[in-house]
C-alpha cells in the first residue's frame, strides 16, 4: 500500500491514493485540482523515503471534492452569582480533497 504523510498549514495529514482527506480551509472551486508539494515521507510497498524535512520532486495531487463546516462549537463563560452571561458559537469551514496520485 502506498502512502504519503503532507503538511497543510500547520496539520500532517496521511494520505492513501483514492481516499478523502479533510484539510482546513483551501482558497480553491469545488472540482478543481490541488496539488501539495510539502510531502514529508512516503512509504511504497515497504521503502520508505523521508524527507528533511520534505522530498524534492514529490507531489500529491488531489480534486477538491466540496467546502463544509463543522458543527457549531458553544463557548459559555458565566461568572456566578453577577449576572455576567456570555455565549458566542464558531463553526470552521473545512476542504473535502479526494487524493489522485502520489508521485516521488
């Protein structure tokens, strides 16, 4: 089996050729191409070559498959007995990437 460990922002991420992988938020259209050239280690069939830090000439290639959000986060802080009452909600906005091809 062959797979690849990326760097996307400040996250790894494994990556197996023809599975879904789910990265923070990448500024590009659902149904076009992505391509990561931070690759830190691949492993084929048993070799593995690690990269210091990355590999030249390695590549992921990846379609954006869709943008989504998370569910919503509450964030409550109280101070009792004060009346001080505060709620605030946050949902992160994620890039659903179907993994092509591992190339190096």
């Amino acid at each position: 089996m062959k797979y690849a460990i990326i760097r996307s922002g400040a996250r790894q991420f494994r990556c197996v050729e023809g599975t879904t992988i789910e990265v923070d938020r990448l500024p590009v259209e659902a149904g076009a191409s992505h391509t990561f050239g931070e690759v830190l280690l691949i492993v084929n069939d048993g070799s593995v070559t690690v990269g210091t830090p990355t590999i030249a000439g390695a590549a992921v290639n990846t379609t954006v498959i869709d943008e989504f959000r998370a569910p919503k986060v509450i964030a409550y802080r109280y101070k009792a007995k004060e009346r001080q009452r505060k709620k605030r909600g946050h949902r992160e906005t994620y890039t659903r990437l179907m993994v092509n091809t591992i190339e190096g």
